[in-house]
C-alpha cells in the first residue's frame, strides 16, 4: 500500500540521475525546440509507439532501443515530424542519434529519438546539429532545467507540463522518486502535435517489469485521453529507471503493485494535462462509466461519449443535454439499455431509468462553466467501470486546425 | 441495363398513386413542422432504422409496420423526437397514428410514423392533432406539395431536399418512377436533427424484394454519409412502392438488379444533399478509396478519413495536408501501408508510395476552395473500392452546435 505521496514542483529531473536541458535550434519559428534527457549511467528502459500504420522514423528507430531494454539518453524535437520521408528520415533520424552517441560517449542504441512537427518536410540537419551540441553544453538537474525541456517538446501546446513527486510504500526498502513531462496540445495530430510523454524514475528496476508497469499505468491515463479520436504517427511514451535511489522493485509482488499504482497517479496526472489543454479546450472533461456489462463495454461507453462532436460542443455552450450524451452511449455498439441508465452532471441526476429528471436546469448550467466537469452514466446493468478524460469543442479548435497551413 | 434515367424536378409523389402535404401545426418555432404521405392503395413497403441502442417511440411503432410488409401513410412531425418519454412517449405515438388511420379510414397499422427533433419532451398532442387535421386537408400531388412536405420535415437543414427520377432498363415492361425527400442537416443528431428519408416508386413489387432492395441501396448511399459519426436515435429511412405504374419487379434477377441500380442512384442523389448540406459545411467532401485489400477495409479506411476532424477542418482552411488524410488512414484498424500508398487532392497527386510530391500547392489550395472536392486514396494492396460522403467542419459547427440551448 502506497504510505506517502508527496507532489514537488518539478519534473524528469527530479528523480536521482538525471539531467536535461531544452534549447532553440530553429526548427520552430520562435521558441525552444530541442531537448535531451541523459541518465548518468545505463538506465533500464520501457516505450509505448503508436499504433497508427504510419510511423515517424523515430518511433521505428526507438522501437528497436526499447527492446534492447536500457538506454542512456532521449533526444526529442519539435517542429519536424520527419514522417513519410523515406529512406532520408531514417538516415537522419539515425544521424540524430548519432550525434548524440558521439558527444556523450555512449552506443547510438542507447539514444531514443522523438520528432514532432510537421509530416513530409526533411528534418534540416544543420539545425538539429545546433541542437544536439547546445543541448549538451547546457545539460542540468532541477526545477528550471525541468521547464525548460518540457516547454521545447512543445508544438500547439499552452503551457509546458511536467509532475514529480516522491512516494513511499510499506513494503519498499526505501521511497521512490517519479518525474514526468509530456505534450500533446490534446490533439493527438501528426501536423503540430503527437502525444509524447517521459517518465523517469530513481528505482531500480528490470527493464520487463519496468514495460509492464508502463503498460499498465498507460492504459489507465495516457490511454484515457482523447480530444479528437485522432491518432498520431509519433506517438510515443518512454519510461527510464535510472538506479540511482535506493528504492528497488525486483519481481512481481506487492512491491511492484504499489509502483504500478504511483507511476499510474504520476501518468494520470501527466494525461489530465493533456486534455485540459487541447486544442481550444475551454474545460476538462471527466467522463465516468459505471455499471456496465465488461471492462470492454465500460470503456466503449466512455469512449463514444468523450469522442462525440455533439457532447462536446454541448459542453462548450455549457448546456445539460443529456440527450446527445445518451445518444452517443446507445451507438457505442456494447448493450446498452436507456431504461436502466442514470446520467448525472457533476452530482445533478439529469436522466433516470429511462427518462429524464425535472432537474434544476440553472445549477446544471452554472456547473458546466467550471473548469473542470464529471459526468456520470451509470449503466445499471453490470459491475464494470471506466474513465476518460476529454475537453469541449470550440470555436478555437476550428480555429487552430483550419488557419494552420502546411 | 438501366437504357434511360430521366430526372425532374419533383419529389415524393413524382411516381403514380401518392399525394402529401406539409403543413404547420406549432411544434417549431415558425414553419412547417408536419407531414404526410399517402399511397392512393395499400402499397408494399420497406423500412430501415436506427442501430442506436436509444431509439424514439416512433421507430419502435414503424419497425412493426414495416415488419408487415405493408402501409399506405406515412405521419411526420418534427421539432420534437418523443424519445424517452417512456409509456407516454409511445401512447402518443399510437395516438398520432391513430388519428390518421380515422381521418384516411386505413388500418393504423398501416401508418408509419417519424419524428425529429428535441429529445425528452412530450409530444403536444394539441398541436398534432391539428397537424393531422390540415395535412389531411391539404394532401395533394406535384412539385408544390412534394417541396412543401420536404421543407416541413426540416430541422436545422438549410433547404429542402428531394429528388425524382423516370428511369427504363432494358428488361422492364414499363419505366419506373422513383421520388424521395431526405432532411439530415447533416448532422445525424438526437437533439435538433435526425436522418430521416422517405422514397416512393409506382413499380409494383412484392415487399421483401423492397425491402432488400432498399438494404442495398441505403447501403451504397445514406450508409455513406458522415457528418461527424453521431447516430440518431429517431434515424429511419422508408420506401413505399404503389404497384400504380406500369412497371413491375417480381423475382430476383436483371430486372431486380436494374431496380436496385436505379433506387441506388436515386438515393445517393438524397445521401449527396445531406453532407452537402451538413450543419456549417462549406463544401461536400467525396473521399474515394481503391486499392484496399477488402471491402471491409476500404471501407473503414474510407470512414476514418471522412470522420477524421483534424481531416475536416483541414479542409475547412482549404489546406492540402495530406499528413492528415495519410495519418486517418493508418489508424483504421486495417491492413495499410504508406508505403504502397498514393494519395490525389482532386486530380492532383500530393503523395506517391511513402513519400510527398512536389505538388504545385497553390493549385491544390484553388482546387479546395470548390463546393465539392474528391479525395482519393489509392493502398495499393487490393483491388476494393469504397466511397463515402462527408463535408468539412466550420466554425458554423461549433456555432450550431454550442448555442443551440435544450
């Protein structure tokens, strides 16, 4: 059982052993657009690609070092996606790690490479030269080095995210430490987003264990986001553990479950970020599934809801209609009964068992403008719950995704 | 072989034996708001309905009637759904059609009934009442009455939409006349919108050919539309054949297959206005897929494109971002590769078997800025083919959608 949980204003170099940096190459018209992350010694390592049939060089290159199981460094840009570049992306996507290798004296299969940005634009390599060496020079640990990658990762995004926090169990010889930072502008888009996240840790950890926790508290947070349904050809998430602290997890047990648990409240609160600042987003969206017939059934239900253009601009204009949240649990496709559901928004009970409630349509209103809003739908018919979490639709992700050229 | 294929300007009662009206009786806030359609006899009639577990009192009634083979009217109210409103909702139904059945003296399970509109108010039978009352006042034949029922079953549609056609095929004893009004707005929505069509012919043929005719045609048509992937709960589309022309189809075979081809065509001319006129659209959106390696997957990579926001606001912008469409096409679930793929913006190739092509992007931009634009996606896998309707997303969508208040 997790004992402590205790949240620090930093982010992935707060765990022992690591050290970042993020700095402007001009890849971007304006901003920082490079970043490394660098483990003092061999890290244990575990990734997540994107399961979109179009990949980023990076993710085919990464894909490879995860297997491997360790890594030393992460190098990631924004701006250039380096997707649908053919045999020229691979080989410069190789040349980025390369380069990376080279200056920090370790195998170019220990370096991960992330790319977002534009698709089908060569990634100009004079630039990411620039990167590589003024990253290096200006690699660091604390707050104000954690920032900075995490705001260079950045594409359409609003603010940089990043979470760390030290946690303790009663069954781990000592605490463990987590840092994390991500980006996605809650558009997961291949144009000037993609989904990446990194996670580091101070534990020591092998790198199967290691997968199997990442697996595991992704697809209960970064999982559980969506702002358009959109996939990314660069989604990526990558979890180091650097050995350095004294917390160690060697197999399976109680232990491993409590770090599970944490890493997965360290990825959800990574993955909360990342809805609350889609792409136009005005409010964060929980939308919670309860009573169904499956795990599978709970996670369709939820799904349908927090994708649907109909719930999401309702939510925009703040209105209780309940209908189209109804409407977009009875197309999910998994049994589904109006007669035996409830809806609630926040804590309102608007629609119960077949028809709706003579609820309070003023209070429903008011409890919409908030910034952040649960609705419920209790499907009466099972044991099986999910959440998700989304954003509304509104005039600014219009505006972001038409006024943007290529 | 269909020889010739007439069109006029005309709608639901263009074939032998059908009268309408559309009147207005208060459930809007101003216009027409209620129809009717009524065979001169009995004709045969076929019927498909919602797949949304949440289904109003109307299509609960019709599925029933149409399971009977039969009917001779069809009752249309909309500005409002009569969804959820449990044992009420359906006693109203009854009730409605009822009434026709008296005022008309058919049988009432010879009357189909529909309804669109705002879910989860009562019907105010006070106002269908006299719906019926003057609908069965004013039935009449030709252009007027045909567009005056078409504009009465609108709801956020910005025009009424119908269409007719005198069709002849090589083996038929006569031509065929085939008529049908449509109203969508596009969007396929429980709370201002539903899809709702309705098609006549005068051809004599016995219901279960009509009903798998009508399978087959939906299918290649109104199954072929997307606004934003949203089901109604009241969707429905009926086919009401009189036997009063000369024409007749009375087995499977040519004639039959000629048939199909001709209500196929006719009902893809409907499915066209819907997207054309989706809630805010700009321009309809053809997305062509070849090349796929199933029916199955062009299709799914068809309707990944074509629900893809990021895709429709791209086109929106009128900006040739061909990542988009190659990145909705790689998460459809089906076997894809970039690299066998090529992709046209109108007759412009933009992508070509994993990489971009030099494209002239100013003439891709002025090809967007059409009113209606052809996507085409080529795997290179297989020889399937799919197509699918859609129209691109406006800051108008959000509009309608967000400031329409329950």
């Amino acid at each position: 059982m997790i004992t402590s949980w205790r949240e620090v204003e930093a982010g992935i170099t707060f765990p022992e052993g690591f050290a970042t940096a993020g700095v402007r190459c001009g890849l971007k018209t304006s901003g920082e657009d490079f970043a490394l992350v660098v483990s003092e010694s061999e890290a244990t390592v575990a990734g997540l690609f994107t399961t979109n049939k179009v990949q980023g060089a990076c993710v085919r290159y990464s894909r490879r070092v995860v297997r491997g199981g360790a890594a030393q460094a992460v190098v990631i840009n924004a701006g250039n996606a380096n997707t649908c570049n053919g045999e020229q992306g691979d080989t410069d996507n190789r040349t980025m790690a390369d380069w990376v290798s080279r200056h920090l004296h370790i195998p170019p299969d220990r370096v991960i490479t992330a790319s977002t940005g534009v698709i089908g634009h060569l990634l100009p390599m004079e630039n990411v030269r620039k990167g590589v060496d003024l990253a290096v020079s200006k690699l660091d640990s604390g707050r104000d080095a954690d920032i900075g990658a995490a705001t260079a990762i950045m594409t359409t995004d609003t603010y940089a995210k990043y979470r760390a926090a030290e946690v303790d169990a009663d069954g781990w010889v000592a605490p463990i430490r987590l840092g994390g930072m991500c980006k996605g502008a809650g558009m997961i888009a291949p144009n000037m987003a993609t989904m990446l996240a990194f996670v580091t840790t101070d534990a020591r950890i092998p790198a199967p264990l290691l997968q199997e926790a990442l697996r595991r508290a992704s697809e209960a947070s970064f999982n559980r986001v969506t702002v358009d349904g959109d996939t990314s050809t660069n989604d990526m998430c990558i979890l180091m553990a650097s050995g350095m602290g004294n917390g160690e997890i060697s197999r399976a047990g109680d232990a491993f479950e409590d770090f599970v648990q944490a890493l997965t409240r360290l990825c959800t609160l990574l993955a909360k970020e990342l809805a609350r600042d889609g792409e136009g987003a005005t409010k964060l969206v929980e939308v919670r599934v309860r009573g169904a017939v499956s795990a599978p059934a709970a996670h369709a239900i939820a799904r349908t809801i927090a994708e649907s253009p109909l719930v999401k601009t309702a939510l925009f204009g703040n209105d209780p209609n309940w209908g189209r949240v109804l409407m977009a649990a009875g197309r999910a496709g998994v049994p589904f009964d109006p007669d035996q559901t409830s809806l609630f928004i926040g804590d309102i009970e608007v629609f119960k068992t077949g028809t709706g409630m003579n609820f309070d349509r003023d209070a429903a209103h008011d409890y919409l403008t908030n910034k952040e809003i649960v609705l419920t739908v209790d499907a009466g018919m099972g044991d099986f719950t999910d959440t998700m979490w989304t954003c509304d639709y509104s005039y600014d992700y219009i505006k972001i995704n038409a006024e943007y050229h290529t």
